[in-house]
C-alpha cells in the first residue's frame, strides 16, 4: 500500500513539473533595417546636378532625417569613355557634388561619407569608351548605424570610479572609496547609485552608459 502511495505521488509531481511553463526567454533583438537607396545620374562629362538630380537629393535627405544616427555614402561612378585616371577624378567631384548638396538640404557634413569609384561597377556592362547614360551616377544608400552595446554593471561601475578620481584626487575615507571598492568586490549594486550621486552632487558629468 504504502508502495502504490508512494509510485501516485511521484507520477503527481512529474505531471505538474509538467505543467509548469517553461521560463521566458528574451526575444532576440529585431534586425537592423535595411539600407535606402537613391540613385542621382550625371550629363556627360558632368559633376553638375541637373533639376532631377537635385530632387533626388532632396528626396535622400528627407529618408536620413527620418532615422535617427543614420550614415550616408555617396558612391561616385562614370561611363568607359575617358581613361581609367580622368574617370576616377569625376567620379569623386559627382559624389562631392552630391555631398555639398546634402549638406545644404540640412544632412550634416560629418554623417556623409564619399566614394569614388571610376568605371568600377558599371550598372550596364560596356566595353570601353562607350557613353552609357545609366553609368553616370552617383548612388546614395543611407543605413542605420548601429545601436551601440549598453556597459555592463562592471564596465560602468570602473568608468564611475575612473571619472570621481579624475575629479578628485584626495584619497580620503568616505563614500566614495567604500563605493569603488564595492564595486572592485563586485558589488555594483552598492556601489553604482552611491558614485552616480557623488558625481551629480559634486556637478560632474556622468560617464555614458554605451
């Protein structure tokens, strides 16, 4: 009897492990978006923005204000007409030509990057010295910067203590040692808030968190 008392409750505890959900797993973080692209074409012999070409400049500055920390590379290319050396002068002043203009649309200078790329990746493949319109361009791909990685508690405790020492050099007793070495005992959830508020008392500003 005690035998078949023991085999139920065993087989009861089995079925509500059973039952119990699993835990929760964080989700993984959505895929950056991908890249916008515009494409600007050039006249022959031309680094000069035609009326089309400045509004699709326009257009690409309008796509980059919407994202917040986005990069854009103006990539400059020519047709086969010309030598390989004049070709990749042109290319760089179409894609410098298309910077200045993002800059006047309100893109900062300091988010475009440029590159000249000559004869390199034609759209349409000609052979050589050919005058192909679709291969004077400069393309414009905008793409999300990525989200920097946040400091983990022990990163941004040893920047916290790095930056009260940069503050103060007097190695006094107080909270701020017995803060910095809870941190280096690993203790950060003592000594965090203790060095955020010393460095907000003193008016220093804190260290970034990424």
């Amino acid at each position: 009897m005690l035998k078949k008392l023991f085999v139920l409750a065993a087989a009861a505890f089995m079925i509500a492990a059973c039952d119990e959900p699993a835990p929760a797993t964080a989700p993984p973080p959505p895929p950056p978006p991908a890249p916008q692209s515009f494409m600007v074409f050039f006249d022959w012999d031309s680094a000069k923005l035609n009326t089309q070409a400045a509004n699709v400049v326009g257009q690409a500055a309008g796509a980059y204000k919407t994202k917040g920390g986005a990069r854009i590379t103006a990539t400059g290319h020519t047709d086969t007409s010309g030598t390989p050396a004049y070709n990749m002068a042109l290319s760089l002043r179409r894609a410098n030509a298309v910077k200045d203009a993002l800059v006047k649309e309100g893109v900062p200078a300091t988010a475009i990057a440029v590159v000249g790329r000559g004869e390199q990746g034609l759209l349409v493949q000609t052979g050589p010295n050919v005058r192909e319109p679709q291969n004077r361009r400069v393309e414009i791909v905008i793409a999300q910067a990525a989200a920097a990685m946040p400091m983990n508690d022990a990163a941004y405790c040893a920047a916290l203590a790095q930056k009260w020492r940069e503050y103060t050099r007097v190695d006094a007793s107080g909270p701020a040692p017995q803060a910095i070495a809870a941190c280096n005992a690993g203790d950060y959830a003592t000594g965090i808030p203790v060095l955020v508020k010393l460095l907000n008392d003193a008016k220093v500003p804190l260290p970034p968190r990424t």
